[in-house]
C-alpha cells in the first residue's frame, strides 16, 4: 500500500515543483502550490490560484491530481480548469453538412475503399 500525502508546496519544494513541470512539458505553476507526494516523491502539483497542474508523466498519476483537486475545493478555491474532457463534434464540410452525407465525400467512406 502507498503512502499519499497532499500538503502545500514551501521554498524547499521549488525544485520538485520545476522537475515536474519540466517533465510535463509545462510551466512550472505560480503562487499557492499544493503538492501531491506518494511514498516521499512529488509525482503532482497544483497552483490554487488557477487549477493549473503538473505532474508526472511517467506515473499513473490520475487519482493524485483527482486528490489535489478535491483538497483545493475542501479549502475553498474553485478551479478555473475543471478535468480535462473530450469534447466530440461533428466535422461539416463547406456545405454544413456533415462529412458522411456529402455527396462529394461518399467515395471515400464507401466499403470498398476499406477493404483490403
């Protein structure tokens, strides 16, 4: 079993805070800094200002970022940046119809074409 720790980033933790932005290919995050630790590593963090989160992408990290989430609602600051979702939309040619019913473009959806 792991042991999880959310608590707030302080000086000493500034390196940890970049060496997951680094990893993460983002910007390291800004002011109030909340840091999810599991077994003594940092694997995440999160700036309480704007829900702004790094973390490790080498771990499941998922659930410690779910954790930081939570632990900054329990302590009042709403996130901006609610989880990331996929959004689905239908694309449309230049008629506005979608691509599928487009006389110009049912040839390339036809059976035939995928077949091998």
């Amino acid at each position: 079993m792991r042991s999880v720790t959310i608590r707030p980033a302080g000086p000493d933790d500034r390196d940890a805070v970049a060496r997951l932005a680094a990893l993460d290919c983002a910007r390291a995050p800004q002011g109030e800094v909340l840091l999810g630790i599991v077994d003594g590593v940092p694997w995440a963090a999160l700036a309480l200002a704007d829900g702004a989160v790094v973390a490790d992408p080498f771990r499941r990290s998922g659930e410690v970022v779910a954790l930081l989430r939570e632990r900054a609602r329990l302590l009042g600051y709403e996130s901006s940046s609610s989880p990331w979702r996929m959004r689905w939309r239908r694309r449309t040619d230049m008629s506005g119809r979608p691509v599928a019913s487009s006389s110009s473009s049912h040839w390339r959806l036809s059976p035939r074409s995928t077949r091998m």
